[in-house]
C-alpha cells in the first residue's frame, strides 16, 4: 500500500525539475528511485521535514546520505534514493494528516512515546520505522486511536 498521491512525493522530493522527471504512478516513481535521484532532492527533503531552526535540517540531510558523499556525488545512489523517497513520502504525509507542512514538521521533529521517545523522522530513515510513523499518521488522518 502507498499511502499518498505520488504528486505529493514529488513534490517534497523538489518537485519534477528537481527529480527531473514528473512520475504519475508507483512503478515511473520506483523506476526514478531506482535509477538513482540527483542530489538537490536532499535539500528538498529536509525542508520539507525540518524547520530551520537547530541544525535539524543538516540532520534529517544526514538521514539520507553522509556529508561526505553528498559531496562528491553528483546522483545518490539507489539505496539512498530509496531513504530521500521514504523520508520525502512520510513527510508528505504527515502533512495531509497534520493540516500544514508547519505541523508536519514541527511534528517530525518531536520524540513520540509510541516509536520509543524518538522523533517520527529519525525513525522512518528504516523502511519498519517508515511503516510505523505511517500508520501513526493514517491513524491520524482518520481519526482513529493512535
């Protein structure tokens, strides 16, 4: 299951003259992933899943691909891109659940009890923390208890 329109992906990756291409479906986004995203959607990701404020927009970059190699790669490779797509996707979502990409990352970037007092964002750098701060937030989204 993918739980949010991939335009909205997209969009928290930088948008297609980011990605540099505009993928409509799941398998033209994993194809895109898998080819291997350029490095300008690190940036696009923090911003989306960080405020400025506190260095933690360095951090949610590190969650992705080490200082050192964002350097000297001008692409990520594809494990990274995976990483840059599954923190770009939970952003997306906590901001269609949360309202505002504001409460999104003010919410990203607070310890929750039920992912052991770590941040919702830290723990979705791991595909099973992805899938745990996603269904936090579906449940969010509908209302039902988290």
């Amino acid at each position: 299951m993918y739980p949010i329109d991939i335009a909205k992906v997209t969009a928290a990756l930088g948008g297609p003259r980011v990605v540099g291409a505009a993928p409509r479906s799941l398998p033209e986004l994993a194809a895109v992933v898998t080819r291997g995203l350029p490095r300008g959607v690190v940036r696009e990701v923090a911003a989306h899943a960080a405020p400025i404020k506190g260095g933690l927009r360095s951090k949610v970059a590190a969650l992705v691909v080490s200082p050192a190699t964002f350097k000297r790669s001008q692409r990520l490779s594809a494990a990274a891109s995976e990483r840059a797509e599954r923190l770009a996707r939970v952003a997306a979502l906590a901001a269609q659940a949360l309202g505002s990409e504001d409460e999104a990352r003010t919410w990203l970037n607070t310890p929750h009890p039920l992912l052991g007092d770590q941040t919702p964002i830290e723990v979705a750098a791991s595909d099973l923390g992805a899938r745990q701060v996603e269904r936090i937030l579906i449940n969010i989204e509908h209302g039902l208890p988290v």
